[in-house]
C-alpha cells in the first residue's frame, strides 16, 4: 500500500526534503539544489521508498541479472591512479598482458551460457592498435554469439589517439573498425567523479571529464550504447557528485545512448587512499537511490553487486536499483582493492538473491532484451533462507 503524498511530505518536511514526493509523483525533474538536499537528509528509508516508487512504476518486481564473464585484459597502465590497485607497469612483480590467444582460449572454456563478456583494462600505448582489433577478433571467434562490451572511454581515447597517430584514421573510422573486428557496446567506467579539483590531485594522466563526455557523445552519435558509472568515497565535496551526475543527465537528454547508471564504492584497500574508508551500507543504498530519483532519464540503475557487498547489493533493488549485474567470472579490478565479494557467483546464487529481496528474476542480455523470465520456474522454493555460493 503506497503512503498517502500527505503523510510522505510531512515525514519529508522533517527530513529537509519537502516538496520531493510531489515531485517524484508528479515525473517532474529534480533539480541541483533537491539534489543536496537529497544527500544530505538523514532519512535515507525515505528516498529509497520514493526511489523504489519509481522504480516499481517503471520495472515492476523484474530485477535484472546476466550470465556474464569479465576479462581484465592487461593491467599494464600508465594513469597511475591514486585508487586504483590494479596497475602495472609492464616488467613490475604481477604485471600481465594477454594474448589474443589466451582470451580466446579463456573464453572458449567459460560457461557456455554467458551471453556477454566484459572486457576493460589498463591503458599502455605501446600494445598498439592492432592489439585491440585482435583481441575482439579472438573474442568473437571463441564465441561468435556472444555480446562483447569492452573497453571504457579512456581506452577508447588511446585506440582513437592510436589509430590517428599510426594511420591517420577519424574517429568515425577507428569506430567502424571496432565495430567490424567485435565490439558491440562499451560499459561505464573511466569517468571517476568529474571533478577537475580531485583529478589534479588524484589522477591527473588521466583524460578529464570534458573529453570523457564529448567521446561518450561521440559514440553514442555512431550508435553505440554505453553505461555511465560514478565513483564516490574518495574525498570529493556532495556537490562535485551532483554536477557529474548533473552532466550525465544532460549528456543522456541530448543523446539517450546510456543504458544504465552505476555507482561505484571505492575501495580503498592497497591503494594510495587506504586511509580513506569503504562508504558504509547507508551511503551506498543513498547513492543508489539519488540515481533513480535524479537521473529521471535514465532506465536502468544497477547495483553491481562486486562493489556493493550481497546483503547491500540485495537491499538495493528495494532502493531503487532494478539491475544486480550478473555472474562475472573472474574480477579482477575491486578484488585488487580488497574487495570481500566472491569472484563469482552462480545462476542459482542470483536468483535466489533477488528472489530473498521479494522480487522477480529476469535474465537479460547486455541490450536489456529479456531472455528468460524466472516467474514462471518450476520447482522454485520460494521459501529458501540459505544462499550458497
Ligand atoms: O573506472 C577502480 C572503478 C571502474 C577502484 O558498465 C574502483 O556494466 C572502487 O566501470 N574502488 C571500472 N572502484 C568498473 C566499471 C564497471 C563495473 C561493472 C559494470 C560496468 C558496466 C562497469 O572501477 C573504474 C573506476 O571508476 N575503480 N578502482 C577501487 N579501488
């Protein structure tokens, strides 16, 4: 039984929030300043009631989950990023480059019923152009089928930059050769938190975010699809958080080519902001439902259950969440920064988790085409209280 507008805006008027439900019930767009407001109350149940209203009216129980694996490709990097601890430099203890060879073998062994493989790394110039164009080729020639979103904006801007210097190529062309040799969408990731002030101090090799939005614009103008992602806890102000996702809002109002919004936890572990600490359960529920309730333009919210912890991950999908990612095989990236969540998880393992939350599995593919509807699933103990990995 949804709570009457009366009784949600006199709990919002004491949350700092009043106005909100009118909103929210009326689809009108929230602005900056609602924003703040919004990360600043102390009532998180209440944006998340408001956040799963939406996303109730918009999904229904499906939660999405794909059968998925990742392939951390390289982690030879040359950003140097304060919160990462995945990089590399080639010769240095734990540095890796595979082969084209082996991401085809690799694939050739995973589940045979991934759908999708997800394919992002570090970024080194010297792997070439080639390189990138090989690696989708052994992807598809491994698993002709499978979908393959690979390669975040900021190894799209070394192919782009690669492919200009070497030979001569626009951006429209390198695009098309990706296109031909594979790549068929490109995931979130890379954009961080678009502040220039944290970038100067935490990453500054890497692209900025006025050159990470014009390249995602770019690409989706060439009919690609890609995912937007924000990576908070590492010291940036509330304000910083709301003009990136202000600036995704309106890159997405211009071109509509995001499929979903993630936000991303840090994790500080074996990084160079280990002082800094893992957001508590609270502020990752927040993030996810200030995701549903600002970004109005967006369809798909995921809870990328790697980085948000299962118990966090399964509260979410009542928050406004209403994607869990899938069962990502191998992970390398959050695991590298400590992350305490398997690996991967099982089919069973997902189902069970959204079935646990109250709502309905639906398989998917990378495009959100459903695949297979879990409604329906015989023998299906909707009771079950366990999960085993
Ligand atoms: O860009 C790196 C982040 C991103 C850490 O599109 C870290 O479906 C937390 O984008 N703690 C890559 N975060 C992952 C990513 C992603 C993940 C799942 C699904 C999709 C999708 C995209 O991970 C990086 C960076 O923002 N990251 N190090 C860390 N220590």
């Amino acid at each position: 039984m949804p709570l009457s507008l009366e009784a949600l805006e006199s709990r919002a008027a004491r949350a700092g929030l009043a106005g909100i439900p009118t909103k929210v019930r009326s689809d009108e767009r929230l602005t900056p300043e609602e924003a703040l407001a919004m990360y600043r109350t102390p009532d998180v149940t209440l944006l998340g009631a408001l956040a799963n209203e939406v996303r109730n009216a918009r999904h229904g129980d499906t939660t999405y989950y794909n059968v998925n694996i990742h392939i951390n490709y390289t982690n030879w990097c040359n950003k140097f990023c304060d919160f990462c601890a995945f990089q590399r430099r080639p010769g240095d203890d734990g540095a890796y480059r595979m082969s084209p060879e082996q991401i085809e073998e690799e694939l050739r062994n995973a589940n045979p019923e991934a759908t999708e493989v997800h394919m992002v790394a570090g970024v080194w110039p010297a792997l070439g152009y080639d390189y990138y164009l090989d690696i989708l080729r052994a992807a598809k020639r491994a698993r002709p089928d499978i979908h393959v979103k690979a390669f975040t904006m900021v190894e799209i801007d070394q192919i782009v930059k690669t492919g200009k210097q070497i030979h001569g190529k626009s951006i429209e062309e390198v695009m098309a050769d990706l296109r031909e040799a594979g790549l068929d969408s490109m995931p979130g990731g890379g954009a961080e938190v678009f502040s220039e002030r944290l970038r100067q101090e935490q990453y500054p090799k890497k692209m900025g975010h006025e050159r990470w939005l014009e390249l995602a614009e770019q690409v989706h103008g060439l009919g690609f699809r890609t995912n937007a992602t924000m990576l908070y806890g590492m010291g940036e102000t509330l304000e910083e958080r709301i003009e990136h996702l202000h600036l995704l809002r309106e890159l997405q109002d211009r071109t509509g080519g995001f499929q979903a919004y993630i936000p991303l936890a840090f994790h500080p572990a074996n990084t160079r902001l280990d002082h800094l600490p893992y957001p508590p359960p609270l502020e990752r529920l927040r993030a996810v439902a200030i995701g549903r309730l600002f970004l109005d333009n967006f369809d798909h919210v995921k809870s990328y259950w790697i980085m948000m912890g299962l118990p966090v991950t399964q509260m979410s999908i009542n928050f406004g969440a209403n994607d869990i990612d899938g069962t990502v095989t191998q992970e390398k990236i959050y695991h590298n920064a400590g992350a305490s969540t398997p690996q991967q998880l099982t089919r069973p393992y997902l189902l069970q988790l959204i079935r646990e939350a109250g709502r309905n599995p639906v398989e998917r593919d990378t495009l959100y085409q459903a695949i297979r509807d879990h409604y329906d699933d015989e023998a299906v103990d909707r009771d079950a209280s366990t999960l085993n990995v």
